[in-house]
C-alpha cells in the first residue's frame, strides 16, 4: 500500500467529515491507466490485486468526505460537498508532486442531497475519456486512474432499465473549488477562510501573495484552461462554482461534449434549459465564477470592506486580457500563423464566423486545413478564399504553405470524442459490450496521430449536432 497523507483532513478539520465508502458486492476493473498509475508510482499489476482493489474501492483507513458550497445555475447552494464521494487522501507522486485520491460513486455520504449515493458505468466512463483526452491534448485536467463496476444495478438516471453501478477512481492536483471557499466564508469566517487560502497557496500557488494573489493567480489560470477549451471547441456544460477548481485544472464532466458543427449558442446539457453555459459563454461565466470567489475572499483581503472590493476588481479586470492573450497564442497554434496577436483573434473570429454561417464541423475544419483540402467544406467558397488568403498572409515570412498545413496538423486533435461515436460506446458498455470505449480510451489517448482501424472515429457521426448529455456524474 502506498503512503496516503491526509493533510487537507488534518489543516482544515472543518471543511470535511471522516466517512467511508460502501464496500462493492463485486468490484471488478472495467478500465485502469497504467500510464497515470506509474507517474503516481503504483505498480499496475499490484493495482489488480488484492490490496491495489481495497485502495481503488475506498476501503482503507483515513477517508473523507469533503464540504463545499456553490453557486448553480447562478444561484447561491449554500450547502453541496461530497454526496457520493470520499477523498481517499493525497500520494506523492514520481516527480514529487502532491496528488489527490478521490472516489465518485462511493455511496450516501452526509452531504448526500437524495438518491443512494451510487454512479452509473456510462457517466464514469465518459469522465474517463474526456479527462483522458484534454490531458492528451495538453489541457490541464483531473484525469481517471481507474473505473470499476461494483456488482450491483442501480436505478436508471434516464431510461426505463437499470444500470450497472460503477466507481471511478479520479486523480487531481487537488479537490479545492471556489466552492470550498465560499463555503469557508459563508459558514465559518475569516479564520478558517484565512487557513483556506494559505492552504491553497502552499498547494497550488507558492508565489502567490495573500488572498489577493490568490484570486490572481487563480484568475490566471482559469483564463489560460478557458482558451484551451474554446479552441478545442470543447463545451464543459455545467460550468458552477463548485466545478471550478482552484488548481487550475478541468474538473466534473458530466454533461459535456465537444462541437461538430461550429456554434457559439451550442448547449449539449439536458438542465441547462436556459443556454447559460453554451459554448460561448464559457469565458464570461469564468469571470463570473471568479468574481463569486472574489466575494468569497473579501473579508481576508482587506477589513475596510470598500478598500477590499477595489483591490479585488482591479484584479479581476485584468482576467479579459490575459484570456485573450492565451486565447490568441493558442490560435496562432491551431492556425500554423505567425502575427500581432490582435491580427491572430482577428483572422480567427472571421473564421468562426464563416463556419458557422456555413455550418462546418469545427475539428474538421482543421484537419482539411492541414491537409490543404478546407475549400471543399464550403458551400460557398469565395468568403474562404478571401479568408485563405489572408491566412497566406500571416504564414510568416520563409514558411511555405506545405510546412503551415504540416504545423497545422501537429497543434489540431484527429481524435475527439465525438458526441455520437461516445454515446454509442457507453451505450454498448451499458448492455455489457467495453470493447468499444476501450478503443475509444485509446484512441484519444494519442489524439494526433492517425491511426489504421479508426477512421471511423474521425468523423462527426449523424445527429450530433441534436446531441444532449445529462449529469449523471
């Protein structure tokens, strides 16, 4: 058994109850990432064992359930936490890097608000694959070590049938949300939101100076993850408070997708009835988000509350700019361009514009465009060609088309999980079939390099577009 520390547990007692998962009448592993269990430092095959399955289902000593509060939907909860979920602690990993353990599915926990506590299989499996995916894509992501059936059926969240229950084993730098600490500050004060914030700090930002350099550096890092989904045509769905971390990484997909056809009004949730979390809103609602946290900290960064909100605001004035700034960076990747980052969102938002007028499949567009064939997309060609021509412009001097479609490729994922391709294999693992999300764990696991035997996962599919996930994680 590795060495699990519980210092969270230990530093901040009050933002966590000790708890214990139920014990699975069968667990049996559906799916383990060997990759992620060695930079851990954790023998796969001891993970398969008799002692690596006590870890992977919860029963070891130590365990948490862990408080939080948040805003949902844009309203104040001001009470969520773990419902159906334990930390199992923190392992230092190869590298020497402190990494969360944390079970989803693991049973009613005191936080529980309705239900049995237990997750479905396809809904643990889709957070597999697309933690699996961003991390491949070089997004900062928790990531699933392993995901496990655990014997039992369990009422059907949609549909008539029951369905298999699951574990997923999730690994993070850390579970801390902006919900964490609006939940320090509402119910417990300054003192333990103080302690919160030091926390954080010493675990995420050790340059970072305070409460205040803790929302910058928070601000920062959620600016730069945005960009990275937005280029990826990446749609997070249910973009709460409490699913905004303060580590900067991507967390809780459950009712996400990933566009076909490009559109900023994209919504592929079944709660988000009212489009608040579309594809485009997603960096608006992140300076919300982080204005909410923002009000969180006020009353650790400054005692005058007047003075506090200056300094806070100033601060998160500057989150616009740096999104665009990583957001224009990351284009001029994904469009093989050199330029004035001004001219690069420039030619960008023009092609946004165009694909969707024209309706053009977003991770589509990119790989024609790598291959020199994009013209064919269009319905009607001549706004590309005046498009492609002032792409020709910022190639850069000395780049020849060819290596501009060659870069174009090495920045632009060939394998995404496309909405139809996924459904279709969690719905085959529903009825016992694991073949097909395996292949597909596969291949975004190595996302830019074609493969023979998945070309039919490059594609979009038919009926993507109508395409609704529901939060079933």
């Amino acid at each position: 058994m590795p060495e699990i520390h519980q210092t969270y547990a230990a530093e901040l007692p009050e933002l966590s109850t000790p708890w214990r998962a139920d014990v699975p009448p069968r667990p049996e592993l559906v799916w383990l990432d060997e990759e992620l269990a060695r930079e851990l430092g954790l023998d796969p095959e001891w993970l398969r064992g008799e002692d690596g399955m006590a870890l992977l289902t919860g029963q070891i000593e130590g365990t948490v359930a862990q408080a939080y509060a948040g805003h949902q939907f844009g309203t104040a909860n001001p009470q969520l936490g773990d419902g159906r979920a334990v930390l199992l602690g923190e392992i230092v990993d190869a590298r020497g890097k402190r990494r969360d353990l944390h079970l989803k599915g693991a049973g009613r926990t005191p936080f529980a608000r309705g239900g049995d506590g237990k997750a479905p299989l396809g809904p643990m499996l889709r957070e597999a694959v697309i933690g699996r995916w961003l991390h491949a894509c070089g997004v900062p992501t928790t990531r699933a070590l392993a995901v496990l059936t655990t014997g039992e059926r369990i009422a059907p969240r949609q549909g008539v049938t029951d369905e298999p229950g699951a574990l997923l084993v999730r690994v993070a730098a850390s579970h801390l949300r902006v919900g964490t600490v609006e939940y320090a500050s509402w119910h417990l004060g300054p003192e333990v939101t103080g302690r919160l914030v030091d926390h954080a700090i010493a675990r995420h930002h050790p340059s970072a100076d305070g409460p205040l350099g803790l929302l910058q550096a928070v601000s920062e890092a959620q600016a730069e993850l945005v960009a990275q989904w937005m280029l990826l045509g990446f749609v997070h769905g249910v973009m709460n408070t409490d699913n905004m971390a303060l580590s900067g990484e991507g967390i809780d997909y459950g009712p996400c997708a990933v566009l076909d056809v490009h559109r900023r009004g994209a919504v592929f949730s079944s709660i988000d009835r009212g489009g608040r979390y579309a594809y485009g809103n997603q960096p608006g609602i992140a300076l919300w988000n982080l204005s909410r946290f923002a009000e969180a900290l006020l009353p650790v960064i400054d005692e005058e509350p007047n003075t506090a909100v200056t300094r806070a605001t100033a601060v998160l004035e500057r989150f616009e700019s740096r999104y665009l700034d990583a957001y224009a960076d990351g284009l001029a990747a994904k469009l093989g361009v050199r330029g004035e980052r001004g001219e690069v969102r420039e030619l960008g938002e023009e092609l946004f514009t165009l694909l969707e007028e024209q309706r053009v499949d977003h991770t589509g567009f990119f790989q024609e465009l790598g291959g020199g064939t994009a013209a064919g997309l269009f319905a009607e060609p001549a706004p590309f060609e005046d498009w492609w021509r002032r792409w020709e412009a910022l190639r850069g001097d000395g780049v020849s088309a060819d290596e501009a479609r060659a870069a174009v490729c090495r920045a632009n994922p060939l394998y995404v999980p496309r909405n139809v391709h996924l459904e279709a294999a969690l719905r085959a693992a529903h009825l016992g079939d694991t073949a097909p999300v395996l292949r597909t764990l596969d291949a975004v696991g190595s996302p830019f390099e074609r493969r023979e035997g998945l070309e039919d996962l490059e594609g979009p599919g038919d009926g993507g577009d109508a395409f609704m996930t529901f939060c079933g994680t």
